[in-house]
C-alpha cells in the first residue's frame, strides 16, 4: 500500500473512519495532497507526537509542509473557515508553500449557511442533522447554475455584482417562505469579501497542475471526505451530504482522466457509528453505545456532537467495496474494541416478510422494517493500541478481522490501533 503512484483513500461508513489519519500516514509517501469533493462538513484529524490538527478543507498534505496540496473543483469552500484553518496552523508554524485552489471550486457565502439553517428548521422532525457548513445550499447553486466560483474573486468589481444579484434572490426566498430577514449586502462586503480576497494568491487552474504532475510521474495521494453511506448517489438518500463521495467523483472533481487512479483503499472503522439523523440499521441502543463512545472519543469532529455508534455492517461495507472498487481496506479504531465483551457483524438484513437481502437496499422504508443477521465473534480483554504487526494481534481479534474480510472480500491491508502515526502497521 506504501508503494504507490496514485493512490485515493475514501470513507467506507458514514464519515468519520479515519481517514485523517489513514491519509496522513500514507503522506509521507507523496508528492502530491488532493481533496476533490465536500467541504467544511469534514473534519479530519490528525495526532503527531502531542499535538492534535483538525483539519476540514485542507488536504492532510498541509502538515507536511513541503508537499503539495490542492483544494480540487469538485469542493465548496468557505473562506472564512477557510482562512481561519490557514491562521491557526501558522500560529503553530505550519505556513502552506505549495497550496494551490482550483479557481473552478464553488463558495459557500453567508446566505448559504442561513439557508442551511433554515432549511433544516423548516424540516422539523425530518432533520437532516447537517452540520450547517452551507454545504447543500453551496452544491444547489452549483447545480442550478448561479454559484460563484473561486476564480471569480479575481474581479471584484464583477463578483461583488453577481452577489448582489443572486441576494436579492435569496433573501426574497428567506422572507417571504421563511420569514427571516435575510442578509445585507453590506455584511458580505465589510466581513466576507476581504477574507475571501486572502485565498487569491491560492487560486488557479488546479486541473492543468494535476496533468503536469501525473506527466512528471509524481506521487499523488486522492484524501475522499465524508464516507460511502452518506454519498449523494448510494448513501441513505435523502440522509446524505450534497456530493458524491465515492472514487468515482475524483475525475469530475479534479478534472484528470478516469483510469489515473491507480488504486483505491477504502477506510472503515472497526464498528460503525454516524453523526446526523438516518438509517443505521446495526445502531446498538444502551451502554455498550456509550462505552464504545467515551473509549473511541466518538464526538463529531467539526460540531461536537455525540455519535451513534452500531456493529460493524457488513452489508453497507459490502457495497462501498463495490462501489469503490476496493481490494484494500485500512481498518481502524480498532483498539477501541478491546474490552467490549463479544462483538457482532451484520451480514445481511432480514425483511417484514422473513425474505433475506444480502444488499444495501435504496428505499428507505424497506430498510426501516428490515432487522440486521449478525454473525457473532469472541471478544478480546488484551489492550491492542502497542500492537505494532499482526502477529501481536489476540487470536480473538485476528478472527474478527478475518470476519470483515469475509463480509467485504477486500482484504485489511493496513491497521490502526491508535490516533498516534506509529499505532499504524501494514499487513505484509
Ligand atoms: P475522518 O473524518 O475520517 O478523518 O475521521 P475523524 O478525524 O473525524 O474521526 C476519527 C477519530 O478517531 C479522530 O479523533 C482520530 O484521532 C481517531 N482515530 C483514528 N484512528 C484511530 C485508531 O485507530 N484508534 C483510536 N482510538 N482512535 C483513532
Ligand atoms: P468527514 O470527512 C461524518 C453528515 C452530517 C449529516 C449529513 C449531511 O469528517 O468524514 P452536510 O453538512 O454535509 O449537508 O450534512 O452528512 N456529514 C458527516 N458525517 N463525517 C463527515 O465528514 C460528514 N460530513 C457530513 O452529519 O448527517
Ligand atoms: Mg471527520
């Protein structure tokens, strides 16, 4: 896995596997740091030595600080927790100095994260659980035609009237369908717009770069954000985020040619858990949730929010394989599982009417009624964050593993046993 010349990672569950961690790690190895789709919904962490990083536009990369990074076209970006994200790491001497953003990228303004809200009351007990970042309203005006792009910004006397126009727009819809006083134009040009300015010296054609790079023969690393389950596509629709977060999406969001990809590794957590509202067939319900909370930290990365956590589903990990075309899977949190007493894997999902499905079904109210078959595995009590290869691994969770590549058909190519860079071992 460490020998490779395009390599994506991508999330396997419903966000939040780790592939933070999963992507720095292999960083080490690349020339070249990608995001390609989401936005600031994502929250990837990041443990070096004593020090923890947070980080939700910019690729892993960044920490490295020689690598190159760049924000694909295929993202919303919002400046402000954009340019916040770059001060921070420079108050702890991180400095970017080769950050490149695709000027094809989309802004989040502040009407989108109003929108957000709003839409998400006016939902009612049919909340999405977004993590109002503006992201689906960002991705709507995408697709209807009347977003602002990145590379926009370098004509401010055009942009800033193309703002005017697409508000005047929006705080019509916010007064009148949802009774909110909207936004003043003022606002964006005294808070907003001089942020957004800051990221000029970023932007450019990301596209053009990523050419040159695949000609040089450079080493570049895809970082996937949010995970299979909630993609736009495939996800528990209409519980997912606003883009595609399979591998797939790479060549629309960065603009190289399918077959660039050399390989696809896919990170999944050695149980589940998701954050937001939604499906989650295998939800554990009582205090092994909450212990299996408080050992892996399981609080949202970017809102705080406790996560649900359930048994590994192998069914939803099944099709994110697929999806993904994945092989390789990196297993993480694993040590999280130590002490949990004996563990289950779902396989498949019984319906209503006693009918067996080995699928991730697409409507909703066939999931609802469905009941997850889980096959069940021996717990382990031996503490595994030391482990440092497979052979220091308990017979117990060996055969664990070995159940997630029954399910799955990918093989655990890599395991984490810890935040920590070292807590990573490769399985020969
Ligand atoms: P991402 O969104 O996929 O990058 O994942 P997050 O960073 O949102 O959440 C993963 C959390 O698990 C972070 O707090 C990581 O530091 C932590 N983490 C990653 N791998 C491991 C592991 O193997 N064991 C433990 N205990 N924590 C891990
Ligand atoms: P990373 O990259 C976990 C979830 C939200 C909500 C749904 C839609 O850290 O894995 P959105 O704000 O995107 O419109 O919310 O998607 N969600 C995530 N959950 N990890 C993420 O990113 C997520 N990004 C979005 O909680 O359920
Ligand atoms: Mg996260």
């Amino acid at each position: 896995m460490l020998d490779f010349t395009t390599l994506a990672v991508v999330g396997c569950q419903w966000g939040d596997e780790g592939k933070g961690k999963i992507t720095d790690y292999l960083a080490a190895q690349a020339d070249v740091v990608v995001r390609y789709q989401g936005g600031p919904n994502a929250g990837h962490t990041v443990n070096i030595g004593n020090e923890t990083y947070k980080l939700h536009h910019l690729p892993c990369g960044i920490l490295y600080q020689e690598k190159t990074c760049i924000l694909g076209n295929g993202m919303v970006l919002d400046p402000s927790v954009l340019v916040k994200e770059l001060d921070n790491l420079k108050e702890r001497g991180i400095t970017p100095e080769r950050l490149y953003i695709s000027d094809r990228a989309h802004l989040i303004l502040p009407y989108h994260l109003r929108q957000d809200a709003l839409e998400e009351k006016k939902r009612g007990g049919s909340k999405i659980g977004t993590t109002l970042r503006g992201i689906g309203p960002a991705y709507q005006d995408k697709i209807g035609r009347r977003g602002i792009r990145a590379g926009e910004l370098k004509e401010p006397l055009r942009v800033k009237e193309r703002i005017r126009e697409i508000l005047a727009e929006k705080n019509e819809l916010f007064q009148r369908y949802y009774d909110d006083p909207g936004i003043k134009m003022q606002e964006i040009e005294e808070t907003y717009l001089p942020l957004a300015d800051r990221l000029l010296p970023y932007i450019t054609d990301t596209s053009l770069l990523l050419d040159a790079y695949l000609h040089q023969g450079a080493k570049i690393l895809f970082e996937g954000a949010q995970g299979a389950m909630l993609d736009l596509e495939y996800g528990t629709y209409p519980y997912v985020t606003s883009s595609s977060t399979l591998a797939g999406s790479i060549f629309c969001g960065t603009g190289i040619p399918p077959g660039k990809v050399k390989a696809v590794l896919g990170v999944a957590k050695a149980y589940s858990t998701r954050v937001g509202a939604g499906p989650f067939p295998t939800e554990i319900e009582g205090p092994k949730a909450g212990q299996i909370r408080e050992r892996g930290r399981e609080f949202g990365t970017t809102t705080g929010r406790p996560r649900r956590i359930g048994w590994l589903d192998g069914v939803a990990l099944r099709q994110a394989c697929r999806l993904n075309g994945l092989e390789h899977l990196a297993l993480t949190l694993f040590d999280v599982l130590s002490g949990m007493g004996d563990l289950k894997i779902a396989t498949a999902y019984r319906l209503a009417d006693g009918s067996v499905i080995e699928h991730f079904p697409a409507a909703l109210h066939i999931l609802e009624q469905s009941t997850p078959v889980y096959q069940e595995y021996a717990g382990w009590s031996e503490d595994i964050s030391g482990a440092r290869s497979i052979n220091d691994l308990p017979a117990a969770a060996l055969a664990y593993l070995q159940g997630v590549e029954a399910v799955t058909g990918a093989r655990v190519s890599l395991i984490s046993v810890g935040p920590r860079r070292d807590q990573t071992f490769v399985r020969p």
